[in-house]
C-alpha cells in the first residue's frame, strides 16, 4: 500500500442518540490532524460531520468538503475548512471522494452513510478501485451493513469474497492503528511537503 494522504469519512449530519458517536467522530478528526493525514468528507458542518471536521481543524489538520450545491443553500456547509469543493449532485460527491480518497472509513450515520458506504463496496466488488475500506464500529454502528453483506451472501446475490472487501474495526484506536498498518508505519509526515 502506498503512504496514505487522504482519509475520506463518511457519518452522520446528526449526532444520534449514544454520545459515544460524538466522542468518536471528535477522535477520529483529531487522530487524523495529528498523524499528518488530510481528511475529506461531506462538507457538513452540523452533526456528527461537524464535530470531525472541527476536531481536525483543531489539531491543526487539513480538511477538504465536498457538498452538493443545493445543500451549500441550505446553510449547512462548513464555513472554516481547507478547501471546499461544490459539486452539482449526490453522486458527483461522492465520485470526487472516491477520487481524492486512499481509505474510506465510516462512522456512525443514517441512510447517507450507508448508502455512501455501499456504494464505494459495490465498486470495490465492480473492480472500480481497491482501497481498503474500515467500519469503525462505534457501539453496534457497523451492525447494518455487516448484516446487508451477510443476507446478500446468504440469500445467493453475492460471493463470500465481499467480505474481504471491507473491515470491522472496534473504535477509534484501533481504527488509526489500522490505517498506520495500512500505511506501512508511522502516519505522522504523511501528506506531501510534511
């Protein structure tokens, strides 16, 4: 695997119910800031989005947004990032995660993120790229989609192979320790001119 520079997240534009969804995605953000990683995610500044980006930003790290232009009119975009970039849809968002992306790795969230996080699983199985993908489960968050992967094998739709195609990571250490596996060593100095 080639150093990681860019760690796209995908989670909630709600904080939920449990506060350890926000205490992880506020680890997360500030892991990533200080192991020299760029973050792009959803451009939100509410919800469990907003916590990430503010904890990164916070720790001095680089954050780029990319929100669809009719949720920049709903005020919902974050105002403070790196960079900021506006696409014209849903899927044109996430084609441009996928793009500036080395590892995917989701968080807590609600049909966005499941959908953002099957998607990039149907191209993984599709031969589109071969990045590693990480649930980062947070109190039974990751459940869903183990479940959806588990009844498309069980059922005959897909392949035992699909497993293969994404882990399961118990919190937040154990997530960053993945990614520093992923990377071959020490994430810190990562992104290019570190």
């Amino acid at each position: 695997m080639p150093k990681i520079y860019s760690v796209a997240v995908f989670c909630g534009s709600r904080t939920g119910e449990n506060p350890d969804f926000a205490q992880a995605a506020t680890a997360l953000g500030a892991g990533l800031a200080q192991a020299g990683v760029r973050l792009i995610y959803g451009g939100g500044r509410v919800g469990l989005m907003g916590l990430l980006a503010d904890s990164a930003l916070a720790a001095g790290g680089q954050v780029i947004g990319v929100i669809p232009d009719f949720l920049s009119s709903w005020d919902v975009a974050h105002k403070g990032l790196t960079e900021m970039r506006v696409v014209a849809s849903m899927h044109a968002r996430k084609d441009c995660m996928a793009e500036l992306a080395d590892v995917f790795v989701m968080l807590p969230g609600g049909l966005g993120t499941f959908d953002e996080t099957l998607e990039i699983l149907s191209w993984r199985q599709l031969r589109l790229h071969a990045k590693p993908v990480l649930l980062c489960d947070i109190a039974g968050s990751a459940a869903p989609v183990v479940a959806l992967v588990e009844a498309a094998i069980a059922h005959g739709f897909a392949g035992e192979a699909i497993r293969s195609y994404f882990e399961q990571h118990a919190g937040v250490a154990e997530t960053l320790a993945r990614l520093q596996t992923l990377a071959g060593g020490p994430l810190a100095g990562n992104l290019p001119g570190a």
